[in-house]
C-alpha cells in the first residue's frame, strides 16, 4: 500500500517529526524526562557519552519546538531544570514504543551475531 503524499513545509508529516525529535540524543533526553523534571548535570549522568555542548543544544531545540520546558531558579549557583511541556507529554506513547522497537532489533541483533559464529 503506498502512503499519500502530504505537501508541508517540511515536505511530510513524518519528516516533521522527525526532525523534531531526531538525531542521537533527543530521543535519549525525552526518554529520561518521561520520569519527571530533572537538573542538567542528572541528564548529563544519565547520558555520559553526550558532550555538555551538545546536551545544551539538543534541549535548546526542543525548548524552542515546545517539547521540553527550562526553568531556571535565581540562585547561586543557577540551578536549571527541564521537564516535559504538556505537548511533550504526548511523546511519551510513541517513545515507549520505540523503546519496546529497540528491545526487538537488540534481540534480534544478538540472535543475528550469534548465527555468524
């Protein structure tokens, strides 16, 4: 079955999203945020092959796109904290989708190598 074509700026829905929430760490960060609000140096613990450079900008983007929001307490030091936005919350479905997606290619994967030797 061939998919409509859908005209946008983006040239597609799907690619839309994509670009909202792809490349390396997105998905990552949103993964975590689905616990609850967390601190930047708790992402970036949880995330220790992500560079502090790329973490800020990863979570600017999805600051800017409405997903994730930053709240930064007047405090010294400044202390920050990111959370899920509402419309970031209705990621959470399609994230523990792909975790369960990941799961399976992992499996099978390891199944794959294991075949090989």
């Amino acid at each position: 079955m061939r998919h409509k074509s859908y005209a946008c700026s983006f040239g597609c829905s799907v690619e839309a999203a994509i670009e909202a929430i792809g490349g390396k760490w997105k998905g990552v960060i949103l993964f975590h945020l689905m616990d609850g609000t967390k601190r930047f140096n708790e992402l970036r613990r949880l995330m220790p092959s992500v560079t502090q450079r790329m973490l800020t900008k990863q979570l600017r983007e999805l600051e800017r796109d409405g997903i994730v929001h930053r709240h930064v307490y007047a405090e010294v030091p400044p202390r920050v904290e990111y959370r899920l936005t509402a419309f970031g919350e209705t990621l959470e479905p399609i994230l523990k989708e792909l975790e369960a997606w990941g799961s399976q290619y992992l499996n099978k994967l390891a199944a794959l190598r294991s075949e090989k030797e």
